[in-house]
C-alpha cells in the first residue's frame, strides 16, 4: 500500500506567502537508517516475544522448528517459557482423542497466563486446528487464532494480525501443497 502524507509547501498567492497543504506519495529515504514515520504511515511492528510449544510426532516438531525459524527472521524473539510472551503458539497433534485432550490442557493453562495478564494472545496450529477448524474457535473462546498444516508458512501474518489488528486469524490452506523444507530453528540436540 502507499502511504500519503501532508506537508507544507511555500506557494505565492495574491503577493503574500501562504501555506498550502499539498499531497505527496512515499517520500525518497535513504536506505539502512531508521527514519521515523511521517503522519499518516503505520509505525512498524514491535518485536514480539514468542512461546512455542510442540506436540506429538516428529513432523510436528519439524514444523514448530519452521515456524520459529520464520517468526525469528521476521525480527521477533522466541522464548523458552510462556510467562511474559506476548503470544504462544501451541502446534497440536488431532490424531488421536488423548493427543486433543493433552493439546486443550496446555490451551486452557496458557489462558490461565493470559486471564493473569502474564501472556496475550494464544495462537494454535498444527493437526488439531487443521481437523476441527473454526469448531476449535467456537469451543475454545481463549485462542486468538489458528493455522493448519497447510498454513505454517502464514505463521507471522497471523501473529500481526492478532497482535496488531486484534483479529482472529483462521488460516486452513491445503495440506498437499504446503511447502516441507525451509530454515528451522532446532529445539532437540544435534544428535537428534
């Protein structure tokens, strides 16, 4: 999107100097410095802090390790416990009834955090969400958002949009057409 901005320019006017406003498109800047926005920009995001937890099989640890690989690259920080996180991100297994009943526990203890004040929004992905979808919206008013096995790659748009906009991201794209390989960010020994 451009951005539009109003400044002041000099025109002459009758003999008299007079301020006008005058409308301008994105504005030259030099590169690699921060600027500070012009009114009427939207002030970049502030990095988030961001708690991932992983369950059940190895692919769904791959896929945690991608998304957090993807939320790092974006500028934001992943922290090793949810208390003071700004957004958690529980990547479920729905294979099975105890792997749902096991995702919802941590769900419901992660809005015991956010009910304290100590976490503010929760995001769930992964088998569960893609499975139920907007179902696990419905039954579970505490999440913020979710993504299915389709959707990883969405995982920092879904984070702005919830942080940001206060939406309720619900992101279910293709599950055969989803990319499998990219950076990750491991979370188990090398010798794994």
């Amino acid at each position: 999107a451009r951005f539009l901005f109003f400044f002041w320019q000099e025109k002459e006017k009758m003999g008299g100097a007079m301020h006008q406003p005058s409308l301008v498109a994105n504005p030259p800047r030099p590169k690699g410095e921060y600027h500070p926005p012009i009114w009427g920009e939207k002030e970049p995001p502030m990095p988030y802090k961001v708690y991932f937890l992983s369950l059940g099989c190895a692919k769904n640890q791959v896929n945690c390790e991608q998304m957090m690989s993807l939320v790092q690259s974006a500028g934001h920080e992943i922290l090793p416990d949810p208390a003071g996180a700004d957004a958690a991100v529980v990547n479920t297994c729905g294979f099975l009834a105890s792997a749902c009943e096991e995702a919802i526990g941590h769900i419901l203890e992660l809005a015991e955090l956010k009910r304290a004040g100590a976490l503010k929004k929760i995001l769930v992905t992964g088998c569960m969400a893609q499975r139920y979808q907007a179902g696990v919206l419905e039954e579970l008013p505490e999440i913020d958002g979710i993504l299915g096995t389709g959707s990883y790659g969405d995982i920092v748009q879904a984070l702005s949009e919830a942080m940001e906009a206060g939406l309720r991201p619900c992101r279910l794209g293709n599950i055969h057409t989803a990319p499998q390989n990219g950076p990750r960010i491991l979370s188990t020994p090398p010798w794994y």
